[in-house]
C-alpha cells in the first residue's frame, strides 16, 4: 500500500531549483527517480519503526526535491493556455475601468484561475519554464492574486515559499514576511501580471528590510506599459511567460479577436505608459546608495538591467513625454466621484477652469466676492474659521450663490487628525463643513484612516475630497514618497476623493495618476514671483500647460484687485487658453 502510495507521488514531484543547498544533497543532482526511489526506500528501512508511512514520505520527499526537472512548454502549449485563459474570461475585451480609474478595452482577472485547477497548474508550469536562468532559494508571491499561484509552483517543484502581509498587525509576532527564511538567502517574486511595477515594489522593500536579496521577478503577463522598466531600473529582472501582444496575437489568429480591437488595445498600451522614457536607463547606470537593490548587483548585472530598461522603453510613445491631456469631457467619464463628475461638467460648460480663494476677513466680504466673481469661475473656495462667527444662514446663502451662478464649493479644511476625530470636525461642531460644501482636503499625514472617516460623513451626501499631495509653499515637505502615497490612497478610494491639491503632476515619476482625478494648484498669478511668508507664483500657462493642473486656484491677484470681476474674466481667459493650448499635447 505504502509503495502504491509512493509510485504516484514520486512522478509528479518536482525539484526546488537551485535550493539543495537547504536539504544538503547538492552531490545527487544527477540521480535518477529510480535511483532516488531507491535511495529513499533504503532511508527509510534504517528507520527503528519501518512501518511509518509519514518518515517514508518524508524521506522520499526530501530526496525527490533535489532532482533537477527542466519544464519545457512548447509553443502549440503556450497557445492553448492563452485560449483557455480568454475561454475562462481571465482576459477581456471591452470598456473596462481600471483601479487607477483609466477607461481600458482590455481588463485582465486572474483570480479567476483558482476556480480552475487544470489553469492553475498550467500558469504555474509556464512561469516556471521561463526561469532557466534565474538562481534563487526562497520565493514570495505578491498578495492576493499571485499566492495561489506561487502556492502551486512551491508544491510542484518544492521551492519554500514566504508570504508578505499587506496590513502588518498590532499583536502576536508583528510580521511583514511569514515563513522561514535566513537573512541573505535570495528570493524570487512571484507576480500574477505587471502594470506599472508599483505591487511588486511593495513587496521587494519589506523582504529586503529582513535581509533576503531580490534580483528575479516573474510573471504570467507583462502589459508593457512600463513595469519591465521600472524594475529594471531597480535591479531586478522581470520573466514574464506571456506579453499582452503575444496574447493578442494569439487571439487574433484564431478569430476570437478582431484586428480592430487589437489595434485599440495596442493603441492603450502606448497612450499609457507608466515610466518616462529615459529615466530607467539613466537610474540603472547610476550609482546606487549603499545597501539597495541596485548597489547589490555587480556591473554586468547593472548593464543588463541598463539594457532592459532601454528594451522596455521603446513603447511608441514620442520621446521624453509622459501623457496626453485629455479633455475635460472625456474625461467626466473617468472620474468615479459624483462631485468629481460634476465639477468636470461645470468647467466644460462655463469654459472656465478657475477657482478663487476668498481668504478674507468678513462674512459679507466673502459673499460679496463671490456674488462678483461667480460667473467666471468653477469653484470658490472659502476659509470660514477665519471668521468670528457663522451659523447655518451664511452657509444658505452662499449655496444660493453657488446655485445661482453655477460653481461649486470648496472648504479649505485642510483636515489632518486621526479619522474619529475628524469624522467630528467634518459633520458637526459650528460649522457642519459637509453640510454645504461640496469638496474639502485633508493631508494623509495620519495614513488612509482619515479618508475613512471623512468619507463616513460626506460619502453618503455626494462629496468629494482633494489630498495635498503638494503644497505651494517654499520649503514644503509634501513632496517625495510623501506625495507619491497621496497618489497611492487616492488612486485606491477614487469613490470619495476627487483629486489632488498638487503643483507638477506632470513631472513625478510616477505619472499625474488617474484621469479622474482632478489636479488643483494654488500660487497662480499672471506673473511668476512670490511673497515675503515664502508663497509662490505661477502663471496659468505654466500651471497648466507645463506642470499638467487641471484649476488654478487665485487668490489675492483677484481679491485684492479694484474690480474683482473683472480680474476673474481675466484669469478665466488665460486659464482656458491655457487648457486649450495643451489639448491634445503631450505634457513632459
């Protein structure tokens, strides 16, 4: 019964590549199974109690792990998989929203693989297959998709696998990486498909704080948008059993997908790219800070990964540019916040993409302004704890106002207390912020719970939050990782915030984030200076224009103009000119 037992498993194990080292039996890499077989059923007889079926098995196991297995998936198989992968709808073609909020004609579900078994093994084999080169003793896979997958491709080649906690919690051992690893041993990264790279970075931080060395990363699907580059600049080197041409190609061939589509999609890949070209060669031959990823690699290494990212960074996008302006109707169709959406129309219909801070020191000074300037702008944003009193009439009346002349509200709260607290400041107190205005800010200085708490509040009456992912300030420390995690929790509740208080989406590194979401900067004057409390200016055409804005926020070049009307007219001109001359640009 016990040999029965093992004749079916012994065929269908496999090894762990390049991970003897951990069992001790470097020296048998050349045995056959029989011999392996033979080996283990000796081992076992040398046991007191020959009868344990568990010590067997754990013999057999431990000597079948070293036998080196090539996994070789010829063409005709990697055809089939893609055929089964579009039969089981893990690929799609149509109109679908991303997480980042960007419409796509190709939306990619490999959750669904782990309702498949036949699949799941299959993706396992042709991810393995491509690591002929690849040297490592431990693998992780990124959560939540790619688990089941690195689960698969451990059992089946007897690699040990980690995991990453994405919410590392407060009690018991506190652990980002669960399992068991030695600091130094080198792990591979086992991804479900690549994007951007942004996921896969995530996990390379938190294994590398525990000494493990990440150089390989592999994929069932790069989307060639970029993430090749990024890891590339980083170090690592990305195996991917499939590109989204090739999947494409294959579609195309056997009629399940047409040419227009493909070309739509190939269209999508270029028109968004996630890394500027250029800068992925430029970071992988400079030099690295002690103790990163890329100061861990030697010069061939470097030059491989200089190579790759020059390789990644031929997408045909036009050389030295990041995105194409896209209008403010289209995109209304981006934007998953009601106030969003509504803010978006307003600027397409008024032709006007200004907002004035009425910072003033009275109630009907506030009002008076923006019964003024109401006709020439798309938001008036206000800063009522300025005032010595307010009650819910004042609140009406500037409603009325917004009513009146079709603009909306915005209270430069500029909230940044832990989500309890502010879920009070938000809907209650004397003011009852939410009541009547339709947009305010927070900073995300306590994490993502603030977001959670003022969504409790304005979430269900249909408002919208802006981060302050920068500031205009000379010396401002929003900037750096710091704005890039702006992006990040805003990218991942786009239901709620709307966009971003920021200064040059155009420029960061890792693109302006998602269409629908609406870029805001303050400091716009018509002419470039600054103040002596250290503010700066811009001007409409560099706001919009260079920097990659979406409204400019004006303050005191209308409000302290002798006609603030008229002020307004002329920013609302120059803003729209502005907007009209990036149209359809590429903004670097």
């Amino acid at each position: 019964m016990l040999s029965s037992c093992l004749d079916q498993i012994i065929p269908v194990a496999r090894p762990a590549r390049h991970s003897t080292r951990d069992h001790g039996l470097s020296s048998r890499r050349g045995f056959s199974v029989n011999q392996i077989w033979s080996g283990a059923r000796q081992t076992a007889h040398r046991q007191h109690d020959i009868g344990s079926d568990t010590r067997l098995l754990r013999a057999a196991s431990a000597t079948v792990t070293a036998q080196p297995r090539e996994t070789r998936i010829t063409a005709s198989k990697m055809e089939e998989l893609v055929l089964r992968l579009h039969e089981i709808e893990a690929v799609k073609f149509g109109e679908f929203k991303l997480k980042s909020g960007i419409m796509s004609p190709v939306y990619i579900d490999l959750r669904v693989i782990v309702s498949y078994p036949d699949v799941l093994r299959q993706v396992s084999e042709v991810m393995w297959s491509k690591l002929s080169d690849a040297s490592f003793e431990v693998m992780c896979g990124v959560p939540y998709t790619a688990l089941p997958i690195a689960t698969c491709m451990s059992l089946l080649h007897g690699t040990p696998m980690l995991m990453r906690r994405k919410e590392v919690k407060d009690y018991g051992t506190k652990k980002a990486i669960e399992g068991a690893f030695k600091p130094g041993q080198t792990c591979l990264i086992v991804e479900d498909l690549v994007t951007s790279g942004a996921s896969v970075m995530e996990t390379v931080e938190p294994l590398e704080k525990e000494g493990l060395k990440v150089t390989d990363v592999v994929v069932l699907i790069d989307r060639e948008q970029g993430g090749s580059a990024r890891m590339a600049s980083n170090g690592l080197k990305l195996y991917s059993a499939f590109t989204l041409s090739f999947i494409l190609e294959v579609l195309v061939k056997h009629s399940l997908v047409n040419s227009q589509v493909a070309a739509s999609v190939k269209s999508f890949i270029a028109a968004n790219q996630t890394f500027k070209q250029g800068d992925a060669a430029t970071k992988a031959s400079a030099d690295a800070p002690a103790g990163s990823t890329s100061a861990a690699v030697g010069p061939e290494a470097a030059a491989a990964a200089k190579a790759a990212a020059e390789a990644a960074c031929a997408a045909p996008m036009p050389p030295s540019y990041t995105y194409k302006r896209i209008s403010y109707e289209d995109r209304k169709r981006y934007s998953r916040n009601k106030t969003g959406r509504k803010l978006l129309d307003i600027i397409a219909r008024k032709k006007s993409n200004l907002a004035v801070a009425a910072d003033v020191a009275t109630i009907e000074e506030m009002l008076r302004i923006a019964d003024q300037v109401g006709p020439h702008i798309c938001l008036f944003k206000t800063h009522v704890d300025i005032f010595d009193h307010w009650d819910t009439s004042v609140a009406e009346k500037l409603q009325q106002l917004a009513d009146q002349h079709d603009f909306l509200i915005f209270e430069d709260r500029k909230f940044a207390d832990i989500g309890n607290t502010v879920v009070s400041q938000y809907g209650s107190g004397i003011y009852k912020i939410a009541d009547w205005s339709d947009v305010t800010n927070a900073h995300v200085i306590p994490g993502p719970g603030i977001i959670d708490g003022l969504k409790s509040v304005g979430f269900p009456k249909g408002r919208g939050l802006l981060l302050l992912a920068e500031m205009s300030t000379k010396g401002t420390l929003a900037s750096g990782q710091y704005t890039e995690a702006n992006v990040k929790m805003a990218e991942a509740n786009q239901d709620f915030v709307m966009g971003f208080i920021s200064m040059t989406p155009a420029k960061w590194a890792w693109g302006p984030g998602a269409p629908g979401l609406i870029h805001m900067t303050p400091g716009v004057q018509l002419a470039v200076g600054g103040d002596a409390m250290g503010q700066q200016y811009n001007t409409p055409e560099a706001v919009i224009g260079e920097n990659g804005s979406d409204v400019i926020i004006v303050g005191r070049g209308i409000i302290k103009a002798s006609d603030p009307a008229k002020a307004a007219a002329e920013y609302q001109s120059a803003g729209w000119q502005a907007y009209q001359d990036s149209l359809n640009q590429y903004v670097q």
